[in-house]
C-alpha cells in the first residue's frame, strides 16, 4: 500500500507506529447477561490490569438503530456503566463513557458510510439474522449501517485491539476493510488494522434452554439468559432448569462435541472458575447433572452476586454515574478530536473555523 502521508505527518510530526489501545462497546439495548460478562466484560478487566491503554463505551447510539423507549435506554445505560465498574472496570484507569457524548463516533461514522459499500453490508450475518423472516424493507437505515459506526468507534481511537466475543468478528473484519479502503483510497497509512481478541472458552455463551443458539438480552425467554441483575435464587433455579442431556460428563472434552448443552454448562463453569475445559472435565467426569449444576449454581452465584451487590449500591446514586461518563467523555473526545480533525484534513473538508 502507498503511503503518501503517514498519520502523523499528516500533523506535521515524525511518524510513530500506532501504540496498543484497546477499545470495545457494549449495547444499552438492555440488561447485561452471563454472555456479555464472560464473553467481553470480565475480559475488559483484565486488558485494563494488564495495563493497556483502555477504553469502554457504552453504545447508545447503535441501541438506538431498534426503537428503545427513552426512558429505559437512558437506565440501561446506567446500569451498564454500573456493570463495567461493579465488575472492576476502573473509571481512573480505563476510560467510561457513553457513545453519544462523543460526537466524533456520528461524524466519522457518516464518512466509513461513504467508505463502506452496500454490498460489504448486506453480507452480514447479523443483519441477515436480525431481518430472517421479517420485512427488512422497513428496518432502520441504522440498522443496515450498524458495522461502519462501530468501524467508527474503533477507529477514531487508533485502536489496535478489540476484546469481543466470537459473535462480533464479522464486524471486525469490516472494520479492516474500511481501514484499508480509507488508506489505500486517499493514499495514507492513517488507520490501524486492527486485531480482534477473541479468547478463551466463554467466547460464545450459549442460550440455557437451548444450546444451539446464543445467550442473548433480546431473547423473549428471560429463562435462557442470567442477567447481572438475578439474584442468587433467580440464578441456582435457572441453572437447576437449564436443558441438558440425560448422560454424565465425559472422560474427555471431546466428547462433548456434540452435546451442546452440556459443553455450554461446562464451558461456563471454566469461565467463571478461570479454569481449562480440560480441567473442569477431570474434576466432573462421569458426575451427573444431578451433582454438576448445584456446583455450577454456587460458582455462578458466587463469581455474581458481588457484581450484583455493587452494580444496586452505584445504581443508588445516578448522579455519581452521570458524572463518571461524563468525565469519560472529555477524556475521549480529547482522543477522538484531534483524530478527526486529520480525517476532514485528509478527506478535503474546509476546517475554517476557529478552535
Ligand atoms: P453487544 O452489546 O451485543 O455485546 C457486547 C459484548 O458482549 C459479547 N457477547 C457475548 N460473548 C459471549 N457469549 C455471548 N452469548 C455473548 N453475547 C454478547 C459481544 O460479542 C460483545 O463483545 N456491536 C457490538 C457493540 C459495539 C462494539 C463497538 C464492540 C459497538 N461498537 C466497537 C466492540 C467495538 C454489540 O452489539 O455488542
């Protein structure tokens, strides 16, 4: 790729490579479940202690692309800022905030818009599962152009990595793509490719009910999901009555292949444990449901309980919440500006007004 102006030259300075920045989001869309805690929160902790440069977002602007009662949107943001802390996200050490405080996530996801290509987004598979049986005709133009603002949210930080589960590597592809159209189009080296980070055995946490299909916020049966919001008897009787087969736990972990309920099960005891599947499958093998899920209910209630507790102390006080997001805020935009400034510079926009 030809690289006529480095992102740096761009302001006048010497070029630098793009340093590790990490960045990810979660959807206000409603409350967050066992999947987003294992799949991408208790990670988010981690990235942060291991001391990379982090930053958290709380999407309003992408809950916003299905209709969502104001009201509610508003206390679901909240109450996923409340989850990022409660479960050790540090407002000092990582930056919080919400997407639409930050005007540059709009601004350079109208011009990934005009980056993308109708075709790129068509080809979704979460656009294709969200409109199946539907009239896709009469979703939101937001919807259909989801992936390009969330391209935009990376981007606009230079964001090298992205902790995600295994449901958002799409999108993370098409976030490569715009960034190598961006560059190879205005012949610049501006934007970072970036790397998904997609690891461990909980990127993929399945629905308790039915082990084929993804733990998720949106499905109509509250008993497929823990939300961080359940309580310790909410929690022991959805694991009590989640599906699973009539045989004890293998000897291996291959042999759970093709047991998805069991290997879910299994997998969220790792998760929460912190252990391999390996090892959770030598302590269990040949323990039977019976035995297994009343040891899964007590990790479970107390890996979350905790969360829970913190996440109705900080909710007491929506006021504290507003002001870390707001601070979170200006700490973003303080990023994100300068880095948007150089795209208007880039893409040919007369910037003339003072400051
Ligand atoms: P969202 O809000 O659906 O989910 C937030 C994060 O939780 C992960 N996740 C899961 N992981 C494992 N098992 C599950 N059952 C499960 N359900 C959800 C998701 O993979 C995700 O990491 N498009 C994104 C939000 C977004 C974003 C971004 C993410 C907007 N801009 C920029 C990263 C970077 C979404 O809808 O996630």
């Amino acid at each position: 790729m030809s690289s006529a102006a480095s992102p740096d030259q761009v302001g006048g300075q010497t070029p630098t490579p793009f340093k590790p920045r990490i960045f990810s989001g979660i959807q206000p869309s409603g409350g967050l479940t066992l999947g987003n805690y294992l799949g991408a929160l208790k990670r988010f902790v981690e990235k942060q202690d291991e001391g990379i440069e982090t930053i958290y977002c709380m999407v309003d602007m992408h809950a916003i692309t299905t209709w969502q009662d104001p009201v509610k949107l508003r206390q679901q943001t909240r109450e996923g800022a409340a989850a990022f802390i409660a479960a050790g996200i540090d407002p000092k050490r990582s930056i919080l905030f919400n997407q639409s405080q930050v005007g540059a996530h709009a601004e350079l996801g109208w011009i990934f818009n005009c980056v993308a290509r109708m075709g790129w987004m068509s080809r979704m598979t979460q656009w294709k599962d969200k409109t199946a049986g539907k009239n896709a005709e009469a979703e939101s133009l937001g919807l259909f152009a989801y992936p390009s603002l969330m391209a935009a949210d990376i981007l606009l930080y230079h964001a090298t990595m992205v902790p995600v589960g295994e449901d958002q590597k799409q999108h993370l592809e098409l976030c490569r793509d715009i960034a190598i159209k961006f560059n190879h189009d205005y012949k610049v080296d501006f934007f970072p490719v970036v790397e998904p980070l997609i690891e461990g055995v909980a990127t993929r946490v399945m629905s308790l009910r039915d082990g084929t299909k993804k733990m998720s916020k949106s499905d109509p049966s509250d008993q497929s999901r823990i939300n961080l919001t359940d309580d310790a008897d909410t929690i022991a009787a959805k694991i009590r009555k989640a599906k699973t087969d009539s045989l004890p736990l293998p000897e291996t972990a291959a042999e759970l292949k093709d047991r998805p309920e069991a290997r879910n099960l299994v997998n969220i005891y790792a998760a929460l444990a912190g252990h391999s599947l390996d090892q959770v499958i030598r302590d269990f093998a040949g323990a039977q449901f019976g035995t297994f899920k009343p040891a899964l209910a007590d990790l479970a209630v107390a890996k979350l309980s905790p969360i829970t507790h913190e996440m109705n102390r900080l909710m007491a006080d929506p006021g504290e919440i507003d002001r870390i997001l707001g601070d979170g805020a200006d700490r973003a935009d303080a990023i994100a500006r300068p880095i948007l400034d150089q795209v208007y510079d880039i893409t040919g926009m007369i910037r003339s007004r003072p400051g």
